[in-house]
C-alpha cells in the first residue's frame, strides 16, 4: 500500500473541490490518503500556504498541486512506481 498526504487546512474552498476527485480517483487498494492540516507546522505553511490542495506520494515526494481533476490525478497516480 502506497502513502499520500492531501496537505490542507480547514476553511479551504479549493481543498473542498479536490475532495471529490480524490476520493473517486484514488483506489484504496493500493493507497492510502492521510489529511494533514499545514496550519500546525510553520514549515509547511511557509512552503504550500498559497499552494495548496497538493497531493504528496509520501514514497517519493513527487508532488500533485492544485488545480487538478480525474484525468491529471490519473496520470500521476500511474507514474508512481508502485
């Protein structure tokens, strides 16, 4: 099973349109989906504050932002070496 994060923070209207996509494009099957709120790590609010919702394979790194839909979460969900 493969590790994400969807980085967030509450209040988010774009992280509210990424929801849907996710939760039909992401087989939990091979992935698992962890919420992380940026609000309670200074880090990453410095580094995604104006970027997110983004999507980080917690393997690699390799990074989805925003904006996205099925088609572009598809395709990096394949390049993940699984």
């Amino acid at each position: 099973m493969r590790a994400l994060e969807l980085l967030t923070t509450e209040g988010c209207h774009l992280c509210e349109l990424a929801e849907p996509i996710l939760v039909q494009g992401v087989d939990p099957h091979y992935f698992t989906v962890d919420i992380v709120d940026i609000a309670y790590d200074d880090q990453l609010i410095d580094t995604y504050a104006t970027r997110i919702p983004v999507l980080v394979d917690s393997s690699s790194g390799a990074e989805l932002g925003w904006p996205f839909d099925a088609q572009t979460l598809a395709d990096f969900l394949r390049g993940l070496a699984l």
